[in-house]
C-alpha cells in the first residue's frame, strides 16, 4: 500500500513490562507480541471497544533471564491462536501456545545468548552469540552451521526462501541451505539488526552508527546516516519508508535515504518495526511499547499526549548538564528565598530546562539575574561559574575512549597537585591519570615554571607530588589503573564443619533403621565408628590436605554415595555425582556441597585438564545456581565461575571464556541476588574482557548496561568494579 508521509504522532503506550522491552513481533491480526529483559514475553491485542489502545491478554513465563529476539507463528492445527517463538540470554528457544499461554518447546542447543529466530515452514531457524545457526524440527535440532567467524546479531528469511545473517564480524552473508552464496562487506562495526527491503534487497543496522540498503547480488545502494550511536534495528514498510531504532534515544524514519522524522524516546529504543497499516511499534528501555500513527482520528488524546511529554521532559533534563551539573540536581527558584552570606555570592538554579546563575546583592538584600550558564563561556572577562562558584579557570578535559567532556575547576591560589587528586576522586577517574591532569593544569594556567611545595603530601596516598620532568616519570601515557581486576589466582573453600556432617550422617542413619524398606541402606555400630574415624582423620589433616585413607574407609564411602537415597548424599557429596545430584528439584545442601567439591579443585594443577574438559558439563549442571535463594549457593556458583574465569584466560580457551561470560552476566545483571555473589560475577566480567579474548561478546551483550547500574550501587565494591567495567570497555 502506499501512504504519503505525515509526521507519526502517539497512538498508546503499552504499559507492563517492568524492565527494558527489547523486542517486537507484528503477529499479523492476531495482535503484538513484545520481549523485555524482565524475562517475559507479552502478548498485547487489540482494545475492541475503541480500536486505538491495545490491552495485555497474556504474560509467558519461562525464560530465566531476559528475552530478545521473537518470532509469529500463524494458527493451524497445532496452534488455533497462532504460536510465538522466543529466544534468551538464558541460552534457550521456547515456542508458545497462545491459546494457552503456556510453552509446548523447550529446544536447548545453543551455548551463548539466543539473538535471532526466523521460520522456514514448520522449521525453527534460531542464531546466536555462540557464532551458529540452528535448525529445529519437531522438537529436535536437526542441523548446525557455524555460520559467522563472530556473534550472529540477527536472522532474515527472504521472500524467495533463502535467509541473510548479520554478525558481530561486521559482515552480513546469504545463506541458501548451508551455502554462503555471498558475503556482503562495508560496515564498520557489528552488524545488529537486519530486514527485507521490499522489492529492493536487504536493509542492515550497525553499531557504526550508520543504516545500509543491499541488492541481493551485493551492490551497496544507499548508507543512511543520522543516528549518533548504535542502530539496534531496522524495518521497511511497503510504501517505502524505513524505521530505525538506536542507542541514541530515537527512532528515525526515513524516505528515500533521507530522514524525515526523528521521535524522540525517555531511553534507548532497542526495536521498531511498522504494522500492517504503516503505523510504527517502538520499544524503548524505559519498559514502555509505543504506537505512532499518521492516522488522525487514532493519534492519543491530550491527556496521554502530555503524559508522554512530561515522561520526555523529565528524561532529557535528568541527562542535561549546565557548567558541569547535572541539570536535575540543581535547585529550583524556592532557593532564591534564602538570603546569601556576602556581597557578590553565586548561585545556579533551575529555571525550566535551564541553568541561569544569580549574585546576592548585600546592599539591596537580593539575588540579581546574571545569565543563563552553559557548558564552555567564550566570555573571559567574567570569572567563569562551576557549581555555583567562581573560579579563575574551569577546563574542559577531554580523557578520550568515548567519555564526556569533564569539568576541571582550578584557582590560581590553589596547588594543581591537591586540585588534581581531588578532581580525580570526584569524577572517580584513575589516580593514575594525576600526571596528566597537574600537566594539563601547569600547561593551561601559565606556570611552566611553577616550582612544587617539597613538604606537599598527596592527601589520599601521603607520595610527595608529581614533578613534571622529572626521571621518575614512566614514558608515553599512564595505563589506567583498575581496583578489582584482572583476578589473579583463584578463590577456594577450605572450611568443613565435620563435628555437623558426622551428625547428619547418623540422623540420616537413624531415619533409615526406623524405615522397614530402607532399613537394608543402614550403617551398622561398626561401619558408624569407621565414619567417626574418617572425620578425625578429616578434622586432623585438614590444614596441610594428606589424608590417609585404609581401602575398608574408601569402600564404605563408596558404597554410601552409590546406595543411600538422594536426599541424604550431601554429607559425602564427589564430584562424579554432580548430575544426579542437580537432576529434578535439587536439595541447596546438595547443590552447595558438589559445588564447594568443584571449585576446590580449581586449587590443584592437576584436575585442570579434567576441569577444561568438562567444563561445559559442569556449567550446564549449574546454571541454575546463580538464581537459587540460597545465598550460600550463590556464593558457591560466583565462586565457580570465577575460577573458571581465571584459569580459561590462563589457557586461552575462547569458546570457554564466552560460555563463562554468559554466566557472569546472568548473575551481574540480576541486582537481588547476594551482593558479594553479585561482586565476584563482576570481577569475572572484568577480568575476561581486560585480559581475555570475549570484550567484543561482552560489548555485544551490553554490558555498559550492567557496568553502569553496578557502578551506581551502594556497595562500594559493586560500584569500584563497575567503574573497572566501564573503564576497560572504553579503552581500544
């Protein structure tokens, strides 16, 4: 159909997702189906008493952690409503029954987060981060392609039949069967999202920033560039126009390579795709899917228009900064009220969505209006202001890897060595930027020859200052310095309550005399004083690890460990029943004695050929350790993948570092789990992408998000290795 362009006004905002809403599946007349990192899946028709709003008819739960990419499936027999596929972090592809709400698949396969999905008939075809595509039949995996020599971002199925991928190696290919038939290359970062240009070729989404249209012969016709961060999607309608979604906080529409529109959004667009009708679904971080339309009679009425902009509003002011303030912390006119404590005193407040900058008046008892402040004053004839306060400089310092401009206030009576550090703390930036920042200060203020107080003492560290020039000074510029990363060695559990498991040895020996059909697993007096000496000899060598075993001592463990039910094996847990024992509804003590046993081992050299090896094995057992509500359990697992973490950097060992990451993120993305826990999930993330081989997955598997909510934690080493995150992501 075709529709001449109008500018796209809101339609409705589907509220209900309580965390980012990530993806969006146009379900044909059935109604939406959108994804969220809160790990549901919903499904939104349309309200029948106005035909504007559309309503939630169903929450799917089933996913552990959040949910991307999603895909329709039309009613037939199987699914009279119609079906939905999704895909997760959490490594799994389900398919849904609509009619009842509950998934009927659980295809598990991949080893990394699930980025794409595409139908091929009754065929599944899923990508993901761990480079493959994968095709499901009835249930079963019946073909594997490593597909993208990087993370597959996204998957298309043309109208002729054949697909096209997009990889984070910066290329897209076209697959038909499990042929490459061309490959096409000229993005310079990944490629994120992709889709069917009507009658034209292929559209493609880059973290470059930039939107490109491809004939299926390989011809690059058009770039499109606008957006000024990541595009996450793409979309085309068949009137021609085309939407994007970016990191940038808008989805932009275009005609003809040029840009016609840009909606501004309270956050991250990570989706949009056009309905049917033209009209526009966007998905955005702050949980909210919205409806755009060049419908007159379906645009929102007043009230839901100025609700959106007010939620527009509060955003962009809770991001602006006015002289190095964010505007939202600055007070508001009220604090004019306040009489000033000295002829000439400054103050910045808030006046609608600006900073303007007042003086106290002594003599006539009130504040005279100087101006408006912004970022970088031309006009050196006034005191420049930062804060409120007047200084003789404040800089603008560029520290470069993507960072914002910062603030540097200096006055000339100050020691640039103290303002230095000081600065430094407050932005929370490297010490080990000082050198550069008193250089910058010497160099800026005219005191090349400026000569240090030999008695100065660095307030944070007591080291005499930094003189510039001197052969101290380390050549070429300072490496940032991190607080909790990389981790060094790895991390075991040494204490064993002994005396406790001797008791729940004879309790459980106990219940099992009193039990006719199970009084055969018993332990006599005998076999019950061997366990007392066993524990001895546990309790005696325990410090330095040489145990001395007879072979009678080993038999009965054994023999324990193959008989006894499973609900009373944590005592004498080994490492060769791990998957019994996290096999249906674990027993916690279970749980976090085989992982304790485990992760021990990560101490001696000799099991890590066997700990390399069974890696995938041991994780997969896991995995659902790190949402347990046992806080020791927690503990045990963080603990686990930190080893791992430590010990596959050592190796080098790609593939397993990726898998590791993947359980890192899981556990750090998730802020109810036990905070140490949440720590040791983090160090593993840092030190994986600082000195690992996965920074480019991590960057793919946004971890700026989860490095920025843990710097603003309230436990300060949650914050610090946030803060780790955040810097070592920046640096190329």
């Amino acid at each position: 159909m075709d529709i001449d362009f109008k500018e796209y006004q809101l339609r409705c905002q589907l509220r209900g997702h309580e965390d980012d809403a990530r993806g969006i599946c146009i379900c044909g007349d059935a109604g939406i189906a959108t994804s969220s990192r809160d790990r549901t899946v919903r499904f939104w028709t349309l309200d029948g008493s106005q035909k504007r709003d559309y309503i939630m008819s169903r929450i799917l739960l089933g996913h552990t952690s959040f949910v991307g990419p999603l895909a329709w499936v039309p009613p037939n027999e199987e699914f009279p409503e119609g079906g939905i596929v999704s895909g997760g972090m959490d490594t799994l592809v389900l398919v849904w029954n609509i009619a009842t709400g509950e998934h009927v698949q659980l295809l598990k396969g991949h080893k990394l987060q699930v980025t794409g999905i595409a139908l091929d008939g009754s065929d599944i075809i899923s990508v993901s981060v761990d480079s493959t595509l994968r095709r499901w039949r009835g249930g079963q995996q019946v073909e594997t392609l490593d597909a993208h020599q990087a993370a597959i971002q996204a998957i298309v199925k043309l109208p002729s039949g054949e697909f096209v991928t997009g990889s984070s190696d910066m290329t897209l290919k076209l697959w038909k069967g499990k042929s490459c038939v061309h490959t096409f290359a000229g993005h310079t970062d990944t490629v994120r999202g992709v889709a069917v240009m009507p009658n034209l070729g292929i559209l493609s989404a880059s973290h470059d920033g930039s939107i490109r249209l491809w004939a299926l012969s390989g011809e690059h016709l058009m770039e499109m560039v606008g957006h000024t961060s990541i595009v996450y999607s793409v979309d085309a309608h068949a009137s021609g126009l085309i939407v994007s979604g970016s990191e940038d906080c808008s989805a932009k529409i275009w005609k003809d390579g040029v840009c016609v529109q840009s909606i501004e959004h309270p956050g991250c667009v990570w989706d949009a795709k056009f309905l049917e009708n033209g009209d526009i679904v966007t998905a955005c971080s702050d949980g909210i899917v919205r409806i755009w339309t060049v419908d007159h009679d379906k645009i929102a009425d007043a009230v839901e228009r100025d609700s959106f902009a007010t939620q527009l509003s509060e955003y962009k002011i809770s991001r602006k900064r006015v002289g190095g303030l964010k505007l939202e912390d600055l007070p508001g006119l009220d604090s004019l009220k306040t009489p000033g404590n000295s002829d000439g005193q400054t103050k910045v407040v808030r006046e609608g969505d600006n900073g303007v900058a007042y003086a106290w008046n002594m003599r006539e008892q009130k504040w005279d209006k100087i101006g408006e402040v912004v970022d970088g004053p031309d006009d050196t004839t006034k005191r420049p202001l930062l804060d409120g306060i007047q200084y003789d400089h404040v800089f603008d310092v560029d520290i470069g890897d993507g960072e914002p401009i910062r603030k540097l206030p200096y006055n000339r009576s100050e020691n640039p060595y103290d303002v230095a550090d000081k600065w430094l703390l407050k932005e929370n930036l490297p010490l080990s930027y000082r050198e550069q920042i008193v250089e910058f200060i010497l160099q800026n203020t005219g005191q090349k020859d400026f000569i240090p107080d030999p008695l100065f003492r660095d307030p944070y560290t007591g080291s005499s200052a930094y003189v510039p020039g001197a052969s101290s000074r380390s050549p070429g510029v300072t490496k940032p310095s991190y607080k909790h990363i990389p981790k060094k060695g790895v991390l075991v559990f040494d204490v064993a309550q002994f005396d406790g498991i001797l008791k729940k040895i004879s309790e459980f020996n106990n219940g099992l005399q009193s039990d006719p059909e199970k009084q055969h697993l018993s332990l006599n007096e005998g076999d019950m004083s061997r366990w007392g000496a066993i524990v001895k000899i546990l309790k005696d060598t325990s410090h330095y690890h040489s145990s001395g075993f007879s072979n009678i001592d080993v038999a009965m463990v054994l023999k324990l460990l193959k008989t006894w039910p499973v609900e009373l094996l944590f005592p004498g847990i080994v490492i060769e029943l791990i998957k019994k024992i996290t096999a249906s509804s674990p027993l916690p003590a279970n749980l976090l004695t085989s992982l304790r046993a485990v992760t021990n081992m990560f101490k001696n050299g000799y099991f890590n050929e066997w700990l390399l090896l069974h890696r995938s094995e041991i994780l997969d057992a896991f995995s659902s350790c790190g949402s347990s509500p046992n806080k020791n359990v927690q503990m045990a697992y963080a603990t686990l993948i930190l080893n791992y973490a430590v010990l596959l950097i050592e190796k080098k060992d790609e593939e397993g570092q990726s898998q590791v990451l993947s359980a890192a993120l899981e556990m750090a993305e998730d802020e109810t789990i036990d905070s140490d826990s949440r720590f040791r999930a983090l160090v593993a993330i840092g030190s994986l992408m600082l000195e690992g081989l996965v920074k480019r997955v991590a960057l793919d598997f946004d971890v700026l998000n989860i490095a920025t909510t843990a710097k603003a934690s309230k436990d300060a080493k949650i914050a610090e290795v946030g803060a780790d995150i955040q810097l070592v992501a920046k640096q190329t």
